[in-house]
C-alpha cells in the first residue's frame, strides 16, 4: 500500500481526543491492499495454486504462484469484513463467495506446503467456483462502473486547473480542514470506544459468517450528522458574497466531506485566490478559519489551518502562491486536487443513494480573455488544457 493509500485509510479511524491529539483507531482493515492484489488475479489471470516453470535440465517443474501465496491468508481476509463500509466489488464479491465454500471451514488448517495437497486442491476449486460464477454476474462491467466515477471527477479537475490558470497568471491556495467539538473525545470515552469496536466487528463476523444479507451496509452516524456539515458548507458559500474582505478575490473552490464511524463528518476545503491580489496566504487562510468557526458554525467547530503546515507536507507542499508557468508545483496542486476527489477504489461510505461527498466549482463566470499578450511559453504538464480565448 502507498503512502496516499494508507493516508485514505487512515481517515476512516482517526478520531480526536479532547487533548488536541488524534488516536487511531483499530486497523480492522489491515491486509485490505493484499485482498485486492489477490481478488485482481483471481478474476483478471488465469492461474491456480502452481504455476509451471521451465528448469535449467529443460524439465518442468512447479511453483506457488502469487495468487496461491494467498492461501494461507484468506481467512485474514474475511475478518475484514464490516457492516460500517460499501466494498469494491472485487472484495464484496470475495466476501460472498468465501461464507459460501467449503474453503471457509477449513480456513485455520489450509497449509500451502500441504504434502497431500488437499489445500491446494480446495483452493483450486474456490479459485475456479469464483471465476465461473464472475463470468455469470459481469463482474468485471461492475469494476469499471465502480471506478468510472471517480476517474471522470479527476478528469473534470484536471480541466477546472488548467482553465483557472488560463485565466489567472498566479493563484493563491489555501486549504482548511473544517472539524466539530462534539466530535472530540475525552480518554475514558476512546477507551469504550476501542471495546465497542471490537465488539461490533465480532457481531459483523458472526453476521456475515451466518450468512446475513451483507449487501445493504450502510454506515452508522457518528456525532456528526451529514445534514449539519452540508448545512454548514451550504451557508458558508452563499454568505461569500456579502463577505468581501475575505471572499473579493476568490476565484474558486473545491470541497471534500469525510467520515469516521465513531466521530461522524467533517469537512475540508481548497480555495483559489487571484494571486495578483491576494499574497497573505496563511493570514487569509487563518480570517476563513475563524469566520467559519465563529460565524457560520458558531462556536460549534474548530479549523487546521494548513497553510500555517508547510513542514508538514514536505516535498508534496502545493499551497500558497503558484505560478502559471511553475509545472513542478502544478503536478503537486493537481495530485491534491485529485486527493479531493478520489473516492477509494476498494472501500467507500454511502450514506444514501445519490449522495454527493465531493464538488467543486467557480466563484465567478469565466469569461473569454480579451487584451494583453497571449502566453506562448508552452504547454504546462500533460493534462493542460487550452481554452477559448
């Protein structure tokens, strides 16, 4: 798993404690990545327990293959299941074929250098029983209606960067994570906590190794409500308008809502400056903050200001002033942009059908450039796009 891919995961169980610290819940869904790099050549290879190679006698002989140096971890992989989450479906459909084979009941014995071979042949017929049985549902066609989304909002990204910078030589970024007090947490409340969470894991497992419908997961609510962080979003948008101090030269924005079982939603927001007027970017960026904590939610949140982080982001820093030209710097931008947007390829949260956790758009009509000298410097990254002018 790479470093954005753990840093998605980790979102889904940080929770904060009344001591300003963030405490990370149980990894429940540690081995998650591997799940997929198996659930991926189980249904786009061809492969079974060994694989044949040529020695150097010109004999054949065999050897595990990489999805047969699974086996041993399947069971793992089964106790990631939670009701709290919507799967893939690679690993949803996993899940249901596993409670369902006689591979389950075996699951603490299978041994990959079993002598008799009996676990490489059981495993066999669960790889083959899933391929089958893919081939009868699509699968395949719900994979690439599951990823289609997400790559078409990071197109749409793509194309929202290049026009900002068609139309403004420089743009000042800023970015605030948006939080509530009520979803802090004082030691003794993260203490139960951690108990009920491995409680309602034992419940899921026993659920789902009953056989339970396990198709309409649906996340509980925490103690943040999505309507109160969409309310809160909604008002601090329309209120730009009549707050010119802050919002005059604003130009755009994007924002992305996220979820913890236990604390509920919380909000982030990147917001495009015209940098020819707007240069204090950690200060505005600090004024937003305070504007959102004391006027639109009214004492009832806190804000990470972080544009005041640079250290923290190191080389991946893609805040503050950028300029048209910079391409390294617009790389980074369009990489957090895309954070923004990526709905993770193997687990979501769906509150309710139909429901948005992401959007983006302009604070004022973009019209076409009139005047002064066109660029000519040259295409700026791979997803530049021109536009009229």
């Amino acid at each position: 798993m790479n470093g954005e891919e753990m840093n998605s995961y980790i979102n889904l169980y940080a929770i904060r404690g009344s001591d300003g610290v963030n405490y990370i819940m149980p990894f429940v869904m540690n081995g998650i990545d591997r799940l997929m790099k198996f659930m991926t050549g189980v249904i786009y290879g061809d492969s079974l327990f060994h694989t044949e190679y040529k020695r150097q006698d010109g004999r054949y002989g065999k050897t595990i293959s990489s999805i047969g140096n699974h086996l041993e971890s399947l069971h793992s992989y089964s106790q990631i299941y939670s009701s709290d989450y919507k799967y893939s479906p690679l690993i949803g459909f996993f899940f249901e074929q596993y409670r369902k084979h006689p591979i389950k009941d075996y699951a603490l014995t299978l041994d990959k250098h079993d002598p008799e071979g009996f676990s490489a042949d059981l495993f066999n017929d669960f790889v083959t029983t899933m391929r089958s049985d893919a081939v009868n549902i699509n699968l395949k066609k719900r994979v690439a209606n599951w990823i289609s989304k997400p790559q078409k909002n990071m197109e749409r990204l793509d194309e929202f960067e290049a026009l900002l910078f068609d139309r403004y030589a420089r743009l000042m970024v800023i970015r605030l994570d948006f939080n509530y007090f009520k979803a802090t947490f004082s030691p003794e409340e993260i203490e139960q906590i951690l108990s009920e969470s491995r409680g309602r894991n034992e419940c899921d497992q026993a659920a789902y190794l009953d056989e339970a419908n396990i198709s309409m997961s649906r996340p509980i609510e925490g103690r943040i409500a999505l309507e109160e962080v969409q309310k809160d979003r909604e008002r601090l948008f329309a209120n730009m308008k009549g707050k010119p101090s802050l919002f005059k030269h604003l130009v755009g924005y994007i924002w992305r809502i996220e979820y913890t079982p236990e604390a509920g939603y919380h909000l982030h927001v990147l917001f495009f400056f015209d940098g020819a007027y707007v240069q204090k970017h950690e200060h505005i960026a600090q004024e937003i903050g305070c504007y959102w904590r004391d006027v639109i939610t009214q004492g009832r949140s806190y804000f990470e200001n972080c544009n005041r982080k640079k250290s923290k982001y190191g080389d991946d820093w893609a805040l503050g002033q950028i300029d048209h030209w910079d391409a390294v710097k617009r790389e980074k931008l369009r990489k957090v942009m895309q954070y923004f947007c990526k709905t993770s390829q193997l687990v979501q949260v769906v509150p309710y059908r139909g429901c948005n956790l992401f959007g983006s758009g302009f604070t004022r009509r973009q019209r076409k450039v009139s005047g002064g000298r066109p660029r000519t410097r040259g295409m700026v990254g791979p997803n530049h796009h021109c536009y009229g002018g």
